[in-house]
C-alpha cells in the first residue's frame, strides 16, 4: 500500500468517527498533494513525492507554532501542534542527533570536504544517505559545524 492510499483510507477512517482535526488535517493534506501533483504533471505520487508535501508542511507547522507562542496564543499554537503530529505520523521516524553527526562526519572525511565552500556536496551526499529521515536544518547546523563554520 502506497503512503497515498494510507492517507486516503485514514481520511475515510477519520470522517466515520467524526474525528474533525484529522478529517481537516488529511483533508487539507489530501489537496496539497492534488496541487503537487498538478504542478508535477503526474497522475499518481510516488512516496518520495508525498512525503516531499508532507514535510513542507510540516515545516510550515513548526513556524506557525514559534510564531503563535511568541504571540502568546496558545490555543492557535496547541491546534498546530496537533496537526503537526497528525503529519508525523506519515513520515519515517527521523534520526536522532548523535545518528546524524555519525553521518555527517563519515561523508565529510570521504569527500574529503575542508571549507563552507564544500557545504553543498556534503549536504547533498547526507541526504542521498539519510534518503528524507532528518531533519534538514539540524543537517545543515551539523554540517557547517563540521566545516568549521560555527
């Protein structure tokens, strides 16, 4: 089963129990992946496409919620929280710290990768590696430390 058709009969599952976060999150979830879809000219998504969407917003999740606590609304934050671990759930489980800093500093010593200026080849070789389970801006952090660009 494709993380696609998991979606769809976990919407289906969702609006049965009336369950009105998921149904909205799945829902809006669901149409975003119509868009990427359109916008990729493709009929069906393949996991790597869905799971693209998926963290998009995700990402826009996590900002909304910083933006929201330094706002103080709590309640808006708690809403996006929620949705957040909705979006997840879908996702593979992510690498911890110590996982990744294993991995950056392997892909650094084989590159042979000495400056900042060396930061796209080794962000690029630590994704094909981590194939989307981290994530992006603790690589990016670990990266430039491992550069020496702290």
């Amino acid at each position: 089963m494709t993380l696609e058709e998991k979606i769809m009969i976990d919407f289906k599952d969702a609006m049965k129990t009336r369950d009105q976060a998921r149904t909205q999150t799945l829902s809006f979830l669901r149409s975003e992946m119509k868009y990427y879809a359109i916008d990729k000219k493709k009929d069906r998504l393949d996991d790597a496409d869905v799971a693209a969407v998926i963290k998009k917003l995700a990402k826009q999740r996590q900002e909304s919620i910083a933006q929201f606590e330094k706002g103080q609304r709590l309640d808006l934050a708690d809403k996006e929280k929620n949705e957040l671990s909705i979006l997840k759930s879908y996702l593979p489980q992510e690498m911890s710290c110590a996982e990744l800093e294993t991995v950056v500093r392997s892909v650094i010593s084989e590159l042979g990768a000495a400056s900042l200026k060396d930061m796209g080849r080794v962000i690029k070789e630590v994704q094909a590696r981590t194939k989307g389970a981290c994530d992006g801006k603790m690589m990016s952090d670990l990266v430039k430390k491992g550069l020496g660009g702290v």
